[in-house]
C-alpha cells in the first residue's frame, strides 16, 4: 500500500507525539505507539 505525503507526515507527527507521552506518563506500564495493520496490533496487545 502506497501512502500519500499527507499521510506519510501525520504517521510521523503521530510518532512524535506518542514518544513525548512515553517520556512523560509512567512508561514503565504503558506504552503508546502507532500501528500499521490489525496484526500488528494483535502482537502488541498479546505480547
């Protein structure tokens, strides 16, 4: 799948803005990030 520029940037700002939250709210039991694909996030959420 192919993205556009757009999408591209939002996925990266969206990176950005989940590691200042890591740093900042207890990273030590959560742990935020972005996903690409539904089993992705199922190895997450499992593992």
């Amino acid at each position: 799948m192919e993205l556009r520029e757009i999408e591209k940037t939002k996925i990266k700002c969206a990176r950005k803005f989940f590691d200042d939250i890591n740093l900042r709210f207890a990273p030590e039991m959560v742990k935020y990030d972005v996903v690409d694909n539904f089993g992705r996030l199922m190895e997450l959420v499992k593992g």
